[in-house]
C-alpha cells in the first residue's frame, strides 16, 4: 500500500486533492502554513457545542486519532492533521466526515 492511501500516511497528489474535494465544499479549509484543515462548528448553545464534543470524542478515541480543538459558549474550532504523517492523512478525513455527520 502507498503512502497515498494507508490510513496514516500522508496524503499528497491526486489522492489528496480528491479526498479533500467534499471537505472543502462542505465548510472544512485548509489551514495557511500547515498542512491541515479546519472548521468552526457552531451550536444553539453550550450544551449543544459540549454533546457534540463529547460525541466527537468517543469516535475519535476509536478512530485512535484526536482533534486539537477548542470550545467558546455555542462555538468549537476544529484543526486536524495527523502529527506522525507530517500532515493530512486518511484519518483526518475519516474523522472530520464523522464530525460533520455528527453536526448533522
């Protein structure tokens, strides 16, 4: 298997623009200077922006693969990449199609 398509190895090339090609149209954005992609999530309230967290969590921790994030009031800003690749991998856009399904 290539570098381009285990689950951990970097993304680069074609493989990578395909697989982010849905993200991008879907609100995620590539973070300037890193390789990463972002997104805020923003809910009706704490405790709407706190569950998701929490259900984001469980998945992540199966997905052995964990967001930097942060969470304001109603509002969570999510960067992911994959630390041990050098960049975007396969378990990042496992884990941010999770999220998004998550926000419904």
């Amino acid at each position: 298997m290539s570098a381009q398509t285990t689950k951990s190895g970097k993304l680069t090339g074609a493989a990578r623009t395909e697989a982010l090609a849905p993200l991008l149209a879907a609100g995620w954005s590539e973070v300037e200077g890193r390789d990463a992609i972002t997104k805020r999530f923003v809910f009706g309230n704490f405790v709407g922006a706190f569950g998701w967290m929490t259900q984001a969590a469980l998945w992540a921790e199966k997905l052995d693969h964990h967001p930097e994030w942060s969470n304001v009031y109603k509002t969570v800003e999510v960067t992911l990449t994959t630390h041990d690749a050098g960049g975007l991998s396969m378990r990042d856009i496992e884990l941010a199609e999770k999220m998004d399904a998550l926000a419904g």
